[in-house]
C-alpha cells in the first residue's frame, strides 16, 4: 500500500508492502507543486480504503429511545456519505432476539452500542456507548485506524 501525505511543502510516499518501509520524498518547485486540494483528494482516497474493511454493527433494542436515535444518526451519516455506505459492512443486531443471549448478557444495560472494527486486525474494536452525536460518530469513523 502507498501512502502519500505532504509536509513542509515535501512530498512524502510510504510503500508498506515491501519487508521494511521504503520512503522517498521530493521537494517540487512551485511550478510543480500539487495543490492542497489534490493533497485533501488523495489524503480523503486513503480513507476510502479503509472504509472496505471496516464493520460497523449497531447493538440495539425496541422500544429505546436512544437506540431510534443512534439508529437515525447512523443512517444519516451512511445516507450523506456514498464511500461509507457502499464500502463498509453496517449491521444492526437486536438484542432482545432470543439468537443473541450473548449481546443481551454484555449490554442489556449499555445499548445503544457501536462497534467499528476492522476485519483485516485482531484488536480493532472501538465502541461507542449510548449517545451517538452525528459529528461526534463521523469524527470517530474517518479517525479510525
């Protein structure tokens, strides 16, 4: 995987692929500079490719207030982002359903739960409890490594 980023007016590329990170930078003239917008694009293209990877499953209940909340929040947040939502795993799992006794054991008393997990790592999971702020989720999702 090639990374790309620019600080201090340097180009920086990292390919992780190899056995050991290779990095090359460059310093372009002004002439040759990318402009911030191109350096947002690829830095926002990187982002999308996590997004394939990522499982968001939303733990919830009837007949909770703040679990038709989160539910809302969640779909707004797909609803406006195209990459998101055609790109990552989104599930909503019902707890009272007798199938899942074992989400029911761990958050009888927490839901609404979010777990982002990246299914390429062992140890990923973030969850978010109760509350869900839709710029607060939005941050927490594209922050999510």
């Amino acid at each position: 995987m090639l990374d790309l980023f620019a600080w201090n007016g340097e180009i920086f590329i990292s390919d992780k692929l190899t056995s050991g990170e290779r990095k090359a930078s460059y310093t372009p003239d002004r002439a040759t500079m990318p402009s911030s917008n191109l350096v947002r694009l690829f830095h926002s293209s990187s982002r999308v490719c996590n997004y394939s990877n990522l499982n968001l499953t939303l733990f919830s209940k009837d007949n909770c207030g703040l679990c038709l909340k989160a539910k809302d929040v969640m779909n707004k947040i797909l609803k406006d982002n195209d990459n998101l939502r055609n790109k990552a795993n989104y599930t909503v799992v019902d707890i009272d359903d007798s199938k899942n006794k074992e989400w029911w054991d761990k958050y009888c008393f927490d839901i609404p739960v979010l777990h982002l997990e990246d299914r390429t790592k062992n140890d990923s999971l973030l969850k978010i409890f109760h509350k869900l702020d839709e710029s607060e989720t939005i941050n927490k999702i594209e922050n999510y490594k």
